[in-house]
C-alpha cells in the first residue's frame, strides 16, 4: 500500500481524531463506486487500520435492488438476487485488501440487517416519522431529488422521472431504518466518500445518539495533487 497513488484524509470532526485509536468505525459499501475499488479502497483501509481500534464493514449490496430498477428490467426477485451477486462479486475481489486490515473486523451483508427482529420494529418507526414529521419528509424527499436528478442527467429524455420516485423514497426509508441497527453496535464513526445525505441526517437526529456514528467523510487526493 505505500505505493499507492492515492492518499486520503477525514474531512471534519477533527476535534475528535485523538479518539479514533479508542473507537469503532463502520464503512458502508457501495458496490461499483470507484472509491471501493482497487487502489482507492486501498487507502481507505490503510486509513482505518492506522486509526482505529475495531472496524465493521458492510457490503450494501441488496439496498441497490431499489436503484438497479432503474437501469433494469427483471422482476424484483431477480434484482434483489443479482444484487446479492454483485455484493459476492466485490466480496471476492476485495478480499485481499480487507485482509491486510490488522485490527478486528467483521463484515456484514444488507440482508444480514434486514433478516434481524429490530429491523422490522425500526422501519415502523421510519414509516411513521415520515408520515407525520414534515423536517423528515422534505429531507427524504430532497435527497431523493437529488439522486433521481443525477440519474436523469445520465440518461436524458429517456428517463422516466416518476417511475422510480416511489423506488427511491423506498431506498432512503430502508437506509434510515437500518442506520439505528448499526447504533446498537456503539459503532463511534461511519466512514463515507461524500455528504450524509438529507435523509440520513434527521434519521440521525431521531434515531441515533449523537456520540454514535459520527460523519466522516473523505477526501482523496492523488500523489500530484500532493506535490501541487
């Protein structure tokens, strides 16, 4: 890993970071995103292992069965298994990365969480703030909007904006359901490329301690950059 091109950092919470050797991070995957991938999730696990003391990583591979609708045909059924397909895929190829870690971990599927009693209580919880919590439904349905518009642009005229509305809204409930199961683990930090999402923030706020699952995000920056 000390060849690696990239090299990535936290951005915020920096008052914090004298805690990380102390904490636990969780690291939500993507699969197909370019940042889990080859030498980039190289370093982010080269991060983790130098930072923290314990790391949960889970591989959110059937969450995508809502978004893989829309660039896909098959019946739900054959979505949610070609998404347990591609998570196995990345499992696979990612294995020898993730085994350099030398701090424990442990790693999840999407499924493993959507299978667990407190699942099905939290997503009750998650349907009724939505239905009578204004904050929280503006915020779903900002970060809905905001996925189903990078969608469009990708795709153009051709993209039926509508269609998946509802497959989206359910994408983001589903996350926000499962986040407050992650909490129950006392997990200190969750690790991601990007903004926390509308959504998940006022999820947050309800749902989760604010000592638990800290946003961190990510930057990268290639060995150029660095020298710059």
């Amino acid at each position: 890993m000390n060849n690696n091109k990239f090299k990535v950092s936290f951005i915020g919470y920096y008052k914090n970071a004298y805690n990380f050797k102390d904490s636990s991070c969780i690291l939500p995957i993507s699969v197909g995103q370019r940042y889990h991938e080859g030498e980039m999730f190289e370093a982010v696990i080269n991060i983790i292992n130098n930072n923290f003391k314990t790391c949960h990583i889970v591989v959110c591979d059937s969450l995508q069965r809502h978004t893989l609708e829309l660039f896909d045909h098959k019946t739900n059924q054959d979505i949610h298994a070609y998404a347990n397909q591609l998570g196995e895929a990345w499992i696979n190829r990612s294995m020898p990365v993730i085994t350099t870690l030398e701090i424990p971990y442990e790693i999840t599927r999407w499924d493993d969480w959507l299978l667990k009693n407190d699942y099905k209580e939290q997503r009750i919880k998650v349907d009724k703030l939505y239905d009578v919590n204004n904050k929280f439904r503006l915020a779903v349905q900002n970060s809905v909007h905001m996925f189903l518009d990078r969608c469009q642009k990708r795709m153009g005229d051709e993209f039926d904006y509508d269609k998946f509305l509802p497959s989206s809204i359910e994408y983001f409930k589903e996350e926000c359901a499962v986040m407050p199961l992650w909490a129950k683990k006392r997990i200190n930090f969750e690790i991601y490329n990007g903004k926390r999402p509308d959504a998940l923030v006022v999820a947050h706020q309800h749902f989760v301690p604010k000592d638990l699952l800290v946003w961190l995000n990510l930057r990268f920056r290639t060995k150029s950059q660095n020298n710059a």
